[in-house]
C-alpha cells in the first residue's frame, strides 16, 4: 500500500493530470488490464502488438484507483485519477521502484547480458555469493530463486512492477544482493530503468533476436544499455575474446573493466585488470583449468564441460575478485555450484554406459559449442548423436545454419520439433532441412518419439545432446502449452532401454 501522492512524487517528469491527488491510497503498480484489483494503478503501456491505452477503460472498470497514461482518454471518471507523463515504461518503472519502497537501493545487484551463457554465469555468481556469506537472490531464464524458493517466471527479465516485487521479496527475505540475467528486450523496453548495478557481465554476441533487433549492430547497442546503467563504484566485467568485447566497454576507464581471456587475445585490456584461463582437462564430468590474475595462477574446477563454460565460471570468478570477496573462497564456491538445468545437464544410461546432454542451445552460435565440446570428449570409437529442432515465430534465417553446423559436427542427426508455435512444424523442418547439403538425418517431428529412437540408436561410449529447450517442461504447439521435459522423456527411455 502506498499514497498516490509519493508515488507522483518519485516520477521524472509528469506533464499533467485529471482528478485529485489527495490521500488516495494506491493497493498495487500494473500494466495489465487483467491484474487490476481495487485501488490498483494501471499505466498504460504502448507495445509493439497492442497498446496499453486501449485498455484504460477495462482496467477503470476492474476498480483502478489511478492511471498513468501518455495521452488522456476520450472520458475521464470523475474518481479515477489521470496522470499524463512522456514516457509510459519509464514511469511504470518509476513508479513500481518507489512503490515497493526504494528496495533496489538495499541491494548490491549485478546484472549479466550476452546471447549465450547468461543463466550458466548468473547462476555461477549467484552459487559463489551465497558460498561467500553474501545472501544473494536471482532472477532469469525461467526462475527466480530466493533462499531456497523458487518462483516461476515468464520472461528472462520481467516487467518492471514484477521486478521491483522480486526484488522487494529479496530484501524482505535479508538478501543482500541479487543477481539478474538482463535481455536485450529488457534494457530496449525500459524493464530495468532505475536500476543502478554493481557488476555488468558481458558474456558474448552472436545472431540471435533480429526479428525483433533487426540488425546486429542494434542488438548489440541494445546490450551495451547495460553498462550504461552501472553505479557509481561500478565495474564491468567482459569476454575480451568476443569482437564486441570493446564496444561494450568504450565508455568505461580501464581501471573499471575487468577483461576474461580463454583465447590469450584481446590486445585492448589492461594486463591488471585481466584474467586469463587455461583448460587442461576435460570430460563429460567437467572441466580442470587454471586461471592467471595479477601475477598469481590458481587451479580452477569447472562443473561443467567445455571451453565456453570456462568463460562463464572465469567471468564469475571475476566478479567475485572485483567484489572483494576471497579468490580462494570464490573458486570454492564456483566449484560447488549446483548444476543448471537445461545447461549441459548430463542424464546417464543406467549402467552409465551411455549419456546423454540436454542442452538449452538454440542459436547457431551455441549449437556449435556444444557440439564441439562434447565432440572433444567423445571417445574415438564412440558416435555424438544430435536432436534438435528450431522454434517458430522466431528468427527464419538460423535454420539452415543450425542444419549446416548439426550436420557437420555430429555423426548422427534427428530434426525434429521444438516449440512450433503458430507455424507449421513440418515447414520449419523444411527450412532446417535446406542447410543439410544432402547429408543423411531422420526427420521425426514427434519430439517424444525423436528422443526414443535417439536413446535406442546409442552405443557405448556414445553421446546424445538433446538441444534447443533446455530447461522448458513444455511444448508449445498452436499456442497450447503441453507439458514435456526432455529430461523426463529421456530418462523414461533410458529406464527402459537395457
């Protein structure tokens, strides 16, 4: 609960309103129609598929209290109050932030962006907080987690009232910090506005989103809208091996970014202010590196396989150096980290002859690195068996490149579907078909059905990687959520293969 009156009070700029302020009491910040309880505040937000505005009446009807709007409606009630601002998302989050009583402020926030390896990093951090006696919260792909309750989320990054709702949970739970993966739609769309950061993670830029960004060059401004949002005694920590890598930084001193090499490039770094790592054994089971920071080199245990998952745990580690915590108690704690689901997550046979990987890799871009690193473990003798498929109404262009790199990188190949959507699921198989140059796969767009016959084609020693919906427990076919885990179907063929 909290008075109109100090919530106008904590908005930039307004331009004007209708109706009294008064002691009117506000019961909730929303820009759902569908939300609205009695003595709610609705703000008309204007989207890119409907426009808040339309809405006004519905929520007035549902008992709004107030409304924020960019232009007043053609009737106004007499006992609802109308506020006219410029900019309708940046005053939601204004709005939602003074609400919930200023909570951001009370937490060190760190906030990670990139295409691939935002949740593995942020749940990294996370895990090395919390290790390091710093109770932190976290907020991305699917889940908010505070202590050990875990909320369900739509979006990576919610909408801003539902942030700031977290966020308040999180103090009032006696967090300290809260560690959120930031999409690019978020930083665009103004989700985060207000939000001040300790830490900015960059973990890489690859095509991904152009339906929406249009151009990389967008796509990567969007993502550079991160370090614009880093507090005062902020620092930024980035994959120096990624060409972005200094765009991101450019307006930034050296003295406030830390640089991640796996790659012994990135020639622009401060050599104090870089860490390099070296990986000198990996398996299924994980990965043994070593990491070289301000003249001191220490052993690092990966939980995960591959090089890319060398970035994310050397970028956490990073953060926790530029934190002050302990370098030994941070790579403790990084190498305790629970495993993510949906990220690498391995599901072994019942005599652990075969595994299989699910993988949430659905961009070229990820494909290939998760189809190189377990290439690179697979034993010689053995088959790395792939099923995966691409999603519909998304970006068309990276189906044949996915095709392309599945075929050239795995030794066996099942297309199949992912989340379809409102397309046609054989057509988007159709299009990922056109990327495979005549290679031979099995197209089974019955994703169930693809994973079995998968199960039932491995060998010993051999792997599977099951990519595109890591962590999802649904598939959404003409918009109708279903329930479907590849995890569960996977380990029901394995139960049921000798």
């Amino acid at each position: 609960m909290a008075r109109l009156d100090d919530l106008v009070a904590g908005l930039g700029t307004l331009f004007g309103f209708r109706g009294e302020h008064g002691e009117r009491s506000i019961t909730g910040v929303t820009c759902d129609s569908r939300a609205v309880a009695p003595g709610a505040l609705f703000v008309a937000v204007r989207g890119f598929s409907t426009d808040g505005h339309r809405y006004i009446d519905a929520a007035v009807e549902a008992g709004a209290a107030a409304v924020v709007c960019e232009e007043l409606p053609a009737e106004c009630r007499d006992e609802v109050t109308y506020l006219v601002v410029p900019d309708a998302r940046k005053a939601l989050a204004e709005l939602a932030k003074t609400f919930y009583g200023n909570a951001s402020d009370k937490l060190m926030i760190v906030g990670v962006t990139g295409t691939n390896g935002k949740t593995t990093t942020a749940r990294l951090i996370t895990s090395m907080l919390n290790a390091s006696g710093i109770p932190a919260g976290y907020i991305g792909t699917g889940l908010c987690r505070i202590g050990s309750r875990d909320i369900p989320l739509e979006r990576t990054t919610p909408e801003s009232n539902g942030l700031h709702d977290l966020i308040r949970q999180m103090v009032d739970a006696g967090c300290r910090a809260a560690v959120m993966e930031v999409s690019s739609h978020a930083l665009v769309l103004d989700r985060v506005h207000g939000l001040r950061f300790r830490a900015a993670i960059f973990t890489n830029l690859t095509p991904e989103h152009l339906d929406f960004h249009e151009t990389m060059e967008e796509y990567a401004e969007a993502k550079r809208l991160l370090f614009d949002c880093l507090d005062d005694d902020g620092f930024a920590v980035v994959n120096a091996d990624d060409p972005r890598a200094s765009y991101m930084i450019a307006a930034l001193p050296p003295a406030r970014v830390f640089c991640c090499s796996t790659g012994g490039g990135a020639s622009f770094c401060d050599p104090v202010q870089r860490f390099d790592a070296t990986a000198s054994a990996m398996s299924v089971e994980g990965t043994k590196a070593e990491v070289a920071f301000r003249g001191r080199t220490m052993a690092m245990n990966v939980p995960l396989p591959g090089e890319y998952n060398v970035m994310n745990m050397l970028e956490a580690f990073a953060v926790g150096v530029g934190l002050g915590i302990d370098p030994e108690t941070a790579l403790r704690g990084l190498a305790e980290a629970d495993s993510v689901a949906g990220r690498m997550e391995r599901i072994w046979s019942r005599d652990r002859s075969r595994c299989a990987v699910v993988d949430y890799a659905h961009t070229p871009d990820a494909l290939s690195k998760a189809l190189e690193t377990l290439r690179a473990i697979t034993p010689a003798s053995s088959k790395l068996a792939v099923v995966f498929g691409c999603g519909g109404n998304r970006d068309r262009l990276k189906r044949p490149e996915m095709g392309r790199i599945a075929a050239e990188l795995a030794d066996r190949v099942i297309l199949t579907s992912d989340n379809p959507r409102d397309e046609e699921p054989e057509a988007i198989l159709d299009e990922v078909e056109a990327g495979m140059a005549g290679r031979a796969y099995l197209r089974i767009a019955d994703r169930a059905e693809a994973i079995r016959r998968a199960v039932e084609g491995l060998g010993k020693g051999d792997i599977l990687l099951v990519a595109g919906k890591g962590h999802e427990a649904y598939q959404e076919i003409k918009g109708v959520k279903r329930h479907f885990s590849d995890r569960e179907r996977l380990e029901e063929c394995f139960a049921q293969t000798p």
